[in-house]
C-alpha cells in the first residue's frame, strides 16, 4: 500500500480577476477551491492515474471539512488527524497579467497531536509499504520531527520517499529515507554551492547518496529536464514542450508518477518515463488541477530516457 504523509495541508482558493486596480471594486470572475499540500497532491495524482494510496493528513475546522469533501468527490481516500485548529488556506489570484500567491500561516499544533501522527503511521503502515513524506511543517514544529518520522518508517519496515526543502530536507535526511526529490533549487540549498553542469550534479548527488545511504535521487531541472541518479545509474528525461497554464503540482504528480509505477514493479525508467509525462501534464491545466490521466498516457510516446555514463 502508498501512503502520503502530509503535515500542514491546506485549500488553495484561486481567485480569477481581470485586473488589480488600485482603490477600486475588483470584481471576480470566477473562484475555485482545491485540495492541497504536497502529499495531498501525491495521492491526488495516484488516485487519477489508477492506483491507491491513502493520505494522512492534519486536518481541522470548516476548512478542513471541505478538504475531505472534495477528497471524497474526488474517491481520494484518505486518514484524517482531526485538530482543533483551523486548516490553513492561500489564496491565489490570477489575472491577466500573471498570478499573485498569498501563502496564509497556519496554527500551532500540539505535542499530543504529533505523537498521534506516529501512532497512526505505526497502527497503519506494514512492512513493504511505500511512504511518501512531503510538504512544510506546522507552525512551531522543529525540523528533526522529520527525522523522527523517516527513522520510524524505516525501521517498521517500510520504503520512504521524502520532499522536502531547507533544515527540513536535511533532518529527514538524517532518518535515512529511500529516496529523496529536491528540484534544483532544493538541491543546491541543500549542498550549499550552486550547480548547473551535468557533471558537478551527479557528483554531487552521489556525495549525497553515500553520506545518507540513499537508493536515488529523483532531482527536477523545471523546464530543463529531470534526472534519477543512483550509484548504479543515472537517467536524464528532458522537458517535453507543451502549453504552460500552471506550474503548481508539477513537482507532486512528477513523484506521484515514479512512485506508483515503481511500487506497481515498473523499471526506474519507465518509472521516469510516467513521472515526466505526469509532470508535464500538471503544467497543461490551470489552478492546482494537476494532471489528467488521458494527458499523461498521450505524452508517454513523446519522453525520451537517456542513460547517462559516468
């Protein structure tokens, strides 16, 4: 079974308008709500892509309500951790000019109800499990709370991939997960120089891989390209071209893809093959739609895996 594990879920509210105009009435044309945070995502685009998994997530208030409602129309099934605290919620406004990102602070959550994060993960994940671990943490919550998590899946026997960016990516790091997926920008924080020549970024993920005893690094470029690089292969897929509406989710469905075919037993490259077409499709619609399955299997003929010598 896939799990996701997502620790400060949110609604994105987008909100379409023609124009900000300065002290004026702007009037909206049309105002969408999606479920969302990382692993939310994940689980969104596996449940579209024809497979199962369940996300756990801390959910609470009217907000958190209407998450699960859209998660059930959806058939996204899921394990709420029910909060006292209101879920958080960013609004996004799109304009015929570009979009504009209002990222809401979410509330405190207590020690009690991070221990019930681990005793649902531990009543619930068996050996051979997959566990994706992704997003931000709630306000006044410690990086090394992921150390903790990581360590524990993996000790109960469980394959763990892990996204996350800044202290929290390196104190995941240190409960040694499986596989890790920073995008470029993620990557170079956390090697902390920066890298753009093919050459300096496999050594430097294979520095990372020996340091953490990783299986792989699944590392996205954006627009150019992807990589899994491993001590026994490096693999690059390029951008495929399509029409831009929405860059948000590309990061979640590219995981969403490779971690569902792997665990269905595909191969890390026709893994790589689905994560590029799941990536790229996300970008295709606007909000946080993410993919559509008949948009991912039309551009499966168009990824090209090269295998990269080293």
């Amino acid at each position: 079974m896939i799990f996701t594990l997502t620790m400060n879920p949110c609604l994105d509210r987008y909100i379409y308008v023609d124009e900000l105009i300065l002290d004026d009435t702007i009037r909206a044309q049309k105002v969408v709500d999606y479920p969302a945070g990382k692993g939310i995502d994940v689980s969104r685009v596996i449940k579209e892509l024809g497979g199962v998994s369940i996300a756990i997530a801390l959910v609470g208030g009217d907000n958190g309500r209407k998450l699960e409602e859209m998660l059930d129309r959806e058939g996204v099934i899921y394990s709420s951790i029910r909060v006292p605290q209101e879920t958080r919620m960013n609004v996004i406004l799109e304009t015929n000019k570009g979009q504009y990102r209002i990222s809401m602070p979410g509330e405190k959550i207590s020690v009690r109800k991070l221990q019930v994060v681990l005793e649902v993960l531990n009543a619930l994940v068996r050996p051979g499990d997959v566990v994706v671990v992704s997003g931000s943490l709630p306000k006044g919550v410690a990086a090394e709370f992921y150390t903790g998590i990581v360590f524990s899946l993996k000790q109960w026997g469980a394959t763990v991939y892990f996204d996350a960016d800044g202290d929290k990516l390196k104190a995941g790091l240190i409960g040694q997960p499986d596989y890790i997926k920073p995008n470029l920008h993620e990557f170079q924080r956390l090697i902390g120089k920066h890298v753009s020549k093919r050459e300096e970024i496999v050594e430097e993920a294979i520095k990372i891989i020996d340091i953490h005893e990783l299986k792989g690094i699944l590392l996205t470029l954006g627009g150019e390209g992807a990589y899994f690089i491993s001590k026994e292969k490096v693999l690059y897929t390029k951008t495929i071209k399509v029409n831009v509406k929405s860059a948000v989710g590309a990061g979640d469905s590219f995981l969403a893809g490779f971690v569902l075919k792997r665990t269905e037993g595909a191969s890390d490259e026709e893994a790589l093959r689905w994560a590029n077409a799941s990536g790229t499709a996300a970008v295709m619609t606007p909000g946080t739609r993410l993919c559509r399955r008949n948009d991912v299997e039309r551009l499966l003929e168009k990824v090209e895996i090269e295998e990269i010598k080293f």
